[in-house]
C-alpha cells in the first residue's frame, strides 16, 4: 500500500472503514440482537474513537501544518478555528437543507412526503458518513499511510456499531433480516466518496491542508454532539454510554500514537 498514491489510499482506506458498517450490522442475520444497554455502550465507544481523531489525528496536525506556513501566533489558531466552525457549519448546513429521518427524532429537513421513509434513513445515514470518510482522506492525503491509517482504523471501528444500530432500527420498521443488512452496508459505501474528495483536495494544494484536516475534524464534532451523543443517553444508559466514550478515546489515542 505504501506504493499507492494518496488518492488512491484514501479512497480505499475509507473503503474498508465503511466496510465495517457490514460487519457491524451482521448479528441481525444470525437473529443474535445485543440489548439496548451494549447498543447504547458501543455507540459511546464509536463517539469516544471520533472525538478523539478529532484532536489528536486531524485538529493537532492542522496547527502543525499551519504553524510550518505561518510564525507562531494568532494566524495558525486562526486558520484551524475558523475550518473547525466551517466543518460544523457545513454538516448543520446538510442537516437542515437535505430531507432525512432520524430513528429517534422523526423527519427533519424539508417535507419530502413523496420520499419513501427507507430513503429519508439513507439521506440521514449519509449525512453521518460522509465526514467520516472525508476525515480518513484527509489523513491520507496529508500524510500518506503514516497520516491515514490510524484514522482508517478507529472510524472502521465505530463504523460497527453504527451499522448495527441501523440495521437493528430497520427490523424495528419492518423489514427483513436481509434487507436491514443490505440497506446498513450500503450506508458504509458512501465514505469512499469522501475519502477520495479529501485526500485529492489536501494532496493536490499544500496551503490547503491545515484547513481540509480542521474543516472534517469540526465535520466529525457536529456528528458525535448532535447525533451520537444524544442517542446514547436517550435509553437511560449514560453511564454505560459514557464508560464506552472513554474506552473509544484512549484506544484511539493509542492507535494514533502508535501508528502514527
């Protein structure tokens, strides 16, 4: 892999990220459906590893990228605050304007009555994965493997249990095992197209860099704040919840140190 181009490590390293989505939601086929309590659990895991890609994978490397353009002072911290707040902008942007429905909160967006409900989850799914799979480009894009893989590898990792979640929320609305399975893979596919926007934007313009790392770490915030989060302590599970955002954080920290 390390003979790739950045581009291509990051449309595949987000590939298999979303892959995961799959391979999360493969209990609903054997029937063997984990209890709200562990869904709840491992949706705090899948917060813990974004939070922290957030700020040791993507925030900490902006400031590096541009403290080397600029002299240390206001014009790094400038730069990579305002692409935080851009990237949470643009996804709330996405949450307003595009038609979706969430499983816990019902329809937002526009009215889109002529939508069926199946696709109005896939809107909404979209809107989650996409960051996700621009942060993994990014990564590769700005550091090649070395910059990419631990990203890779920790959104792989709560990839599953948002695929699972899905899939378990379709059976709720009716659908079969088969098919709450498809629909939950599928929602992993859109990541590459991320994964390849980002690490063609940041590969192809240095100056660009610190910028696409802060703007998909704030993409990623916005989905872990209002989405996520709230999810998680919805059920009354919080402390479950929040014992697995911390576990996510540290392996995530891990990770990147050790791969990074």
């Amino acid at each position: 892999m390390e003979q790739m181009s950045p581009l291509a490590l990051g449309f595949v390293g987000s590939l298999l990220a979303g892959a995961m989505t799959a391979v999360g939601a493969s209990p609903v086929l054997l029937g063997q459906i984990p209890s709200r309590a562990t869904r709840d659990l491992a949706l705090g895991f899948a917060a813990g590893v974004m939070l922290a890609a957030s700020f040791f994978s993507l925030i900490i490397p902006a400031l590096d990228a541009a403290e080397s353009r600029f002299e240390n002072g206001a014009a790094p911290a400038a730069i990579v605050c305002v692409a935080i707040l851009l990237g949470i902008g643009a996804v709330a942007w996405m949450n307003e304007r595009l038609p979706h429905e969430h499983f816990s909160s019902g329809r937002e967006g526009p009215e889109a009555a002529s939508l069926r409900r199946v696709w109005l989850f896939i809107f909404a799914i979209t809107i989650h994965n996409v960051p996700e799979g621009l942060a993994v480009g990014v990564g590769f894009g700005a550091d090649g493997l070395s910059g990419g893989l631990p990203l890779a590898l920790g959104i792989g990792l709560q990839n599953a249990p948002e695929g699972l979640a899905v899939a378990v929320s379709l059976l709720g609305e009716g659908y079969d095992k088969g098919r709450a399975w498809t629909i939950a893979a599928l929602t992993g596919l859109v990541e590459p197209i991320g994964g390849a926007l980002g690490a063609g934007v940041v590969s192809l313009s240095q100056p660009l860099l610190p910028w696409g790392l802060a703007f998909a770490a704030g993409a990623m915030i916005y989905v872990i704040s209002h989405e996520i989060i709230p999810e998680t302590h919805r059920r009354g599970h919080q402390k479950k919840a929040t014992f697995g955002l911390s576990i996510g954080l540290v392996l995530m920290l891990f990770l990147d140190v050790w791969l990074g």
